[in-house]
C-alpha cells in the first residue's frame, strides 16, 4: 500500500484461518491502520459478475488506497476476471454505470481478502499471496493477549511501525541494481520495490537470530509457484471428481437399466434405483478396465501405469488408501 502507485502490476492479497475469532480481519485492519492511520472499511464481496465489474470501476475511480473485501462466505473460491485484470495494469478502463461513456482509472488499489478457508481460484491464484491465521486452539478467543485493544496499539505505534517499514524498503539491496535486473515474480515492480525487500529483511533477521526457530527465508518466487501449483492440482482433482461422478452415475443406471431387463440381479446398494455417491473398488475397476475407459481417472490416479492395463480392485483401494485420498485430505473408507 505505501509503494502502490509506483505499481505497475501488484498482487491480492487473502488472510483466511481455519476457524471463527483467529484474527484474520483483525490483522488486515492492523496492516490498513498502521499506513493509512484510518480505521479499516470492509467491503462486500458479490458473486454476480456484472456487480462487481461496476463496484471495482468506481472504487478505482475513487482512487481508493485499499479494498477489504471481508467475510466472505466459508470456504468460497474466488475467481473475477475483472480483478485479474486489473492486477496486471497501470489501468483499468471500463463502462460508467448508468450511462454510455467509457473511463479509465488508475488500477493501484491494493485488494485484501479474508474468510475462513478461503482460497483464490483460476487464474487469481497465480496473483495470490497467501497468509494462514491458524491458532491451533479450539476457541481462538481464549488466547492470552499482550495487546487487548490491537487495532488501538497499532494507532498508538504507528510512528514506529512506519519508521521500521520504511527501514525494510530502503534497505533493499536491489535498489542499487539497475531498473531491468531480473526478478523472481511476473510482479516485476513489485519485487523490486517491496518483495525483494521482505525477502532480504528476512534473511538478516534469520542471520542474526539464530535461535528463533520460527524465522524462516522467505522466496517470493516459490511462493508464487506453490499457489500456481496448488490451483492447478486443485482444478484437476476438480475435473476428476466429476469424471468419477459422471462415471459412477452412467455404471449405477446401467446397472438398474439390466436389472429391469431381467438380465442381472439388482446391487443391494442400488436396489432403490437411486446413486447416493457411493461405489466400490470393485465397480470402479469395472469402469476403469472398460471398453471406453476414463482417461481423465485413471491419468489421475495411475500416471505411470499404461492406459489399457487391467486394473484390480485391491490394486485400486490400495491407490485411493495411501496416495490419492490422503492427499486430498479424504477421511472416509478407501473401499467405498
């Protein structure tokens, strides 16, 4: 936010926490406090596309410093073109409500997000940075505070805190490499004016206080690429999971289907003719070993294994065990 309009291109921002009460608004508020020396205003966040198109247009042609884009609901995805855009242009440029004109506003307003389990999606993720609120605590609020009133001690302090971040910009050491040296992100300003920055601010902080076991270096350029990565493993556990589901529903209506033709006996688990998500390794091996068997399931799930080999129904609940559910974080019986 102090460097912002020097950006050309600037990332978002997302505060998430596992829980309610971790500190996640708080900590946005704290950051806005300390560099605007205001209170924070929170904004809300519309899933209609057309609805957030007008408000980021008038809140860049507001010149506004910040956007806290606060509570947003449990677990959501967001993805907004617009907001993609405008993280990667000096401006933004777009149709006037109520009227036929075309404006054009600088796009360096800086956008924070915060939510419980909240994550970038699409292309946003690759303009992300990420910070986890996580307290380890079942009721967060039963912390032992040193500062009750945060918001307040970061008002009281805002002469230090400016002081010592303004001590971390100008001790960068990439300001004396020339304007076009290369950087880490596809923020190039960015990286050099602030990125840079916090990286080598860590680095001496580490150095000098070894005994701090929570100091760690910070690498901006594998920070980016973990978020890349994570998005695109996430779309395409994505896709799989609704390749099984279309999979599994077309092998339980085919199922009933002979069932009432008299040609099988029904399954005890379709016996109501209904697919309740449920299936089993050995139906699922059926479908994977068929004549037009899934590319996308078994290219997620067996990457190494020819794509017509015979499957086992062992083979797979061993699979699903120790590697693709533990992954994904699934808690349920690996054989249904």
């Amino acid at each position: 936010m102090i460097e912002r309009s020097l950006l050309g291109e600037r990332p978002v921002g997302f505060i998430d926490a596992p829980s309610a009460e971790s500190g996640k608004t708080t900590l946005a508020k704290m950051i806005i406090a300390a560099v605007t020396g205001l209170e924070a205003v929170a904004f809300a966040w519309s899933f209609n596309e057309e609805e957030r198109r007008k408000a980021l247009l008038a809140y860049f042609d507001a010149g506004l410093i910040y956007v806290l884009w606060d509570n947003i609901p449990d677990g959501a995805f967001i993805s907004c073109p617009h907001l993609e855009r405008s993280c990667t242009a000096n401006y933004y440029a777009d149709r006037k409500l109520g009227v036929s004109e075309h404006i054009s506003a600088a796009a360096a307003t800086i956008h924070l997000f915060t939510g419980i389990n909240i994550a970038p999606r699409g292309a946003l993720a690759s303009r992300t940075l990420h910070v986890r609120v996580d307290t380890d605590l079942v009721d967060p609020m039963a912390r032992t505070f040193v500062h009750n009133n945060p918001i307040l001690w970061t008002k009281t302090n805002r002469e230090r805190i400016l002081g010592a971040l303004y001590t971390i910009l100008l001790g960068n050491p990439m300001l004396d490499l020339p304007v076009d040296a290369p950087t880490k992100t596809r923020f190039p300003m960015w990286y050099r004016l602030v990125g840079s920055a916090v990286e080598h601010a860590a680095a001496i902080y580490k150095e000098v206080n070894p005994q701090d076991d929570k100091a760690v270096v910070m690498d901006f350029g594998e920070l980016f690429l973990e978020r890349k990565m994570s998005e695109e493993e996430g779309t395409s556990l994505g896709e799989t999971l609704d390749e099984l589901d279309t999979v599994m529903r077309n092998h339980a209506a085919m199922n009933r289907s002979m069932a009432a033709s008299g040609l099988t006996s029904p399954a005890p688990t379709r016996a109501a003719g209904l697919y309740d998500g449920e299936f089993t390794a050995k139906e699922l091996a059926t479908c994977l070993n068929g004549t037009y068997p899934p590319e996308i399931i078994r290219g997620f799930l067996f990457q190494k294994i020819p794509p017509r080999a015979k499957l086992s129904p062992p083979q797979l609940e061993w699979r699903l065990q120790h590697g693709w559910l533990r992954k994904t974080g699934f808690t349920g019986s690996p054989s249904s």
